[in-house]
C-alpha cells in the first residue's frame, strides 16, 4: 500500500467542513482532517462525511486501465455483505467458509489440469500478489534444500523471468534476498513483448530457483510460451544436477485461458510447472481481495513452508502471509463458479476477448495508432502512435480522462522502453455499446489533438445555453 506520512506541526491542524445540511446547531460543523474528533457523530453525518470524500475517486466502469472486477450482480452483492464479518483464518467459527474454499481450490486444479496421480495442493490468498510470494518462497525452499543435501552453497538464489513481470515478482526477490534475473524483452528477445525460451535459457544456472511465465502480459496480454520455456528447460536440465521448476503467473490468463484456449498446453500437463497462482478478482471475476495458488503436489510445496491453524478440535495446515482476511470474496468467487459454470466463463470470456478484437481493430483504423498486441492472449492489448504522428500517447490518455475514460500511457518494458504505449483491459461489464462510445470520443481526441498540433485555432466554442 502507499506509504503515508505522519504530519504534524501547522499542517496537521486541518479540518473538514461538515455542510450545513448535516450539521445540526448544536452539533460539530468541523472536524480535524489527520487527527481523531475528540468527539464523535451520528451516523447519517459521518457516512454523509466519507460518501462526499469519494465522489472524486474515478468510475471504476470507465477505468480500462485495472485488470480488477469492477461489477458483480446483486446475489453476489447480498452474499459479499452476508459474509463481510467473516474471518477466513477462523477455520473453527467459519468451518463452511473453509469447505468453500477447499471446493474452489480443487476446482481450480481440476481446471488447471492437476493430475489424480499428484497430490495438488493449494489455497486462496489476497490476490495474486501473495499468491505469487508464496509461489515464490516455495521455490527457494525447494532449491535451498536440494543444494543444501548435495552439500553446494545456498546463498545465491536467483529467478529467471521477462522484464515485463509485474512488481510483485521484483517485491519478492527484494524481501526474500533473491537475486531477480530480468530477461530484457525486445530485440535481444527476438522482437519479442515478453520472455521466450531463448531468452530465459541464456540467464539460468544452478542457482536458478525457478522460471517465472506469465499468462497475460501486464504490459500487453500476450501470454508466453510456457510449453517452449519447459521443452527448453528439459533439454538444459538433463545431464546436469539442475532442477528448474516452472511457475506460472497466470494472474489473468489462469481464469482466461481454460475456458477459451482449451488446447494450449500452458498448466499442470507440463510436469515443469510446479505451481500456478490467478487473481480471483480479475479474470475470476470477483471484487478485489482474493487470489489462488496451486502447487502440482507435496515436493512442490516444502513442509516447512506449512503452518498449521485449529479447525473443529483438529488441525488445519495453512500457508499465508496474513494471518485475518476476509471470507466474504472466496464465497463470491464460489457462488460464481456455481453461478456461471464452465459455460457462463466460456461466454464471458469469450465475449470480452471478441469485444477487445473488435476495439483494437476499430482503434487501428482510427488512423494514428499501430497495434502492439495481436488480442491472442487475454482480453487485454497495447497500441502506440504511428511513426511521424505530432502527439503521444500520454497525451491521448491526458485528453480522454475529460471523458472520465482512463485509458493509462506507459513505456515498454526494459529492453523496449523507448516504446510508448496505451492499453485497454476489456472487462466483462465492458459492453460492446460502451466500447463503441469510447471509439467516438477518441475520434474526437484525435480530431482535437490533431489540430492542436496543426496549429489551427481551437473550434470556437458554442457556450452553455441552458
Ligand atoms: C501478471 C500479473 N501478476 C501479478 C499481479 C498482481 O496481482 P494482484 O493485483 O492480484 O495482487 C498482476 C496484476 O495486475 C499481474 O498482471
């Protein structure tokens, strides 16, 4: 989370204005903004306080730049509220929330392909961030126990992965002394967006801990060969005491990807992958606070990685990096696959990945822009301005933020940073209508921008009439 500065001093005696309407005579019509009210409110007024504070925070609808669940349906709604007191950790008081999740781990694998003959072996987490942590700790335990039983050095770890991970990979490398082997995407990837088996092989060595392969590029949605990564790895590995597992960032693509590209081999059916983590809150279509990890089966995940927590009289074997969390998201995500099924995941995805074709098509012939991404992988893509074009695409996002759309700019990753681009993440609640309506309003941006650049004189403006 952002991390907040304690004020003091004149700028700590701000205050807030309750308006007239709600302050009552005799009531407080100020409060301190960084400090507690000595005294307290009614609850009309304090919830009047805080609903006011975040009229300003954006439309999460028109926000194309979060991977994140912005709509559910209102059963989900009720069922959110029902369980919003929930303790997930209390396994004891809440031994149902904890069967749902079990259902929903193994429904997971089951997707996943885990097989019967392992001992798949998950649970959910916050989101994928956690999820990806304790992927990541599994494999330095993995490798630290492998090395340390052959009598080598242990204190070198590294993990392989493109330039284009998420920060939650570099945060992991950070707070557990990992050395991060960013594979720079571009032209020493061949052109590639992100990490190819190539690349990958040439940064391994024995103190590799793993590779990590993403299922949805945050940068643009491609997914990365996990197939060719493993293949590539088989090959390396043998003959030498090397054992480089796989995990797979399928943050996006895990919930994507089984229901809409059945045959692309990428989980559980490569025995290299030994763990696969996806955010519940994105693909998995649940609001934020939940996420999966699976691990293919015990040598994966290392004993002593494992807590145990009391549940019924009994023991229960946990691995978290929170102790209390929420339960209310993993029975949301519960009701959808019950709700939606197989088939409800297939139409909603493949109606999202229709609907970010549709978009990059019409953006591309909108005229200044190129395509970065092909929409092959998950629902998301990248574009840039055309060589010779007068403006970026910072000022493309900047000018249609004025329609409440925010459509974020940002340059490639390492290896291909003087690349600049837009991306649109396509939702389910982003309809086809509403994807229509962004298109004219960036026909408008260009016309704008277009102008601006030509020098011409701004359009005179007509004035408010009404
Ligand atoms: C590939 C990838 N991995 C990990 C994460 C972190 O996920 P979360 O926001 O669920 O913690 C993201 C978020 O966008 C992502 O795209």
């Amino acid at each position: 989370m952002v991390l907040h500065r304690h004020v003091s001093g004149d700028e700590a005696t701000g205050r807030l204005r309750v308006r007239p309407q709600f302050a009552l005579p005799a009531e407080l019509a100020e409060i301190p903004r960084l400090r507690m009210p000595a005294r307290g409110m009614g609850p009309e007024v304090a919830y009047q306080v805080v609903h006011d504070e975040l009229l300003l925070d954006g439309n999460a609808r028109l926000n194309l730049a979060t991977f994140v669940s912005t709509w559910m349906d209102n059963r989900a709604d009720a069922l959110l509220l029902e369980c919003a007191n929930k303790n997930m950790i209390d396994k004891d008081e809440y031994p149902q929330t904890a069967e749902l999740e079990h259902r929903c781990v193994n429904i997971l694998a089951d997707l996943w392909h885990a097989s019967a003959a392992e001992d798949a072996t998950g649970c959910s987490t916050t989101g994928s961030s956690e999820a990806c942590m304790l992927g990541g700790m599994a494999l330095k335990w993995r490798w630290r126990k492998r090395r340390e039983a052959a009598g080598k050095p242990a204190d070198r770890p590294n993990l392989v992965m493109g330039s284009n991970v998420q920060v939650c990979w570099e945060k992991f490398c950070r707070y557990w002394e990992v050395e991060p082997r960013l594979v720079p995407v571009g032209p020493s990837a061949g052109g590639a967006t992100h990490l190819t088996a190539e690349s990958a092989l040439n940064h391994c060595d024995e103190n590799t801990i793993g590779v990590v392969a993403i299922m949805g590029s945050t940068y643009d949605g491609a997914y990365e060969p996990v197939l060719e990564i493993a293949n590539a790895l088989d090959d390396e590995c043998s003959g030498r005491d090397w054992d480089i597992p796989i995990h797979v960032d399928g943050a996006s693509g895990a919930f994507v990807a089984p229901f809409v590209d059945p045959d692309l081999v990428w989980d559980f059916r490569i025995p290299r992958v030994a763990s696969i983590n996806a955010s519940g809150h994105k693909f998995g279509l649940v609001y934020p606070g939940v996420g999966w990890v699976v691990w293919r089966d015990a040598t994966a995940l290392p004993e002593e990685l494992v807590f145990k927590v009391d549940y019924l009289g009994g023991e229960m074997p946990t691995f978290a990096l929170n102790f209390s969390r929420p339960g209310a998201q993993v029975a949301a995500q519960y009701y959808n696959f019950l709700r939606l099924g197989f088939d409800g995941y297939h139409r909603v995805m493949s109606a999202c990945r229709e609907t970010a074709k549709w978009l990059a098509h019409q953006i591309y012939r909108l005229g200044p822009f190129e395509l970065v991404s092909d929409c092959e992988g998950i629902p998301a893509f990248a574009f840039r301005m055309k060589r010779g074009v007068a403006y970026s695409v910072f000022d493309v996002s900047d000018a249609i933020r004025a329609r409440g759309w925010l459509v974020p700019a940002y340059p490639m990753p390492p290896g291909m940073e003087d690349v600049a681009v837009l991306r649109i993440v396509v939702r389910d609640d982003l309809s086809r209508d509403l994807a229509a309506r962004l298109i004219d309003d960036l026909r408008r941006v260009i016309e704008h921008l277009e102008s601006r650049s030509a020098g011409h004189p701004e359009k005179p403006r007509t004035g408010f009439h009404h």
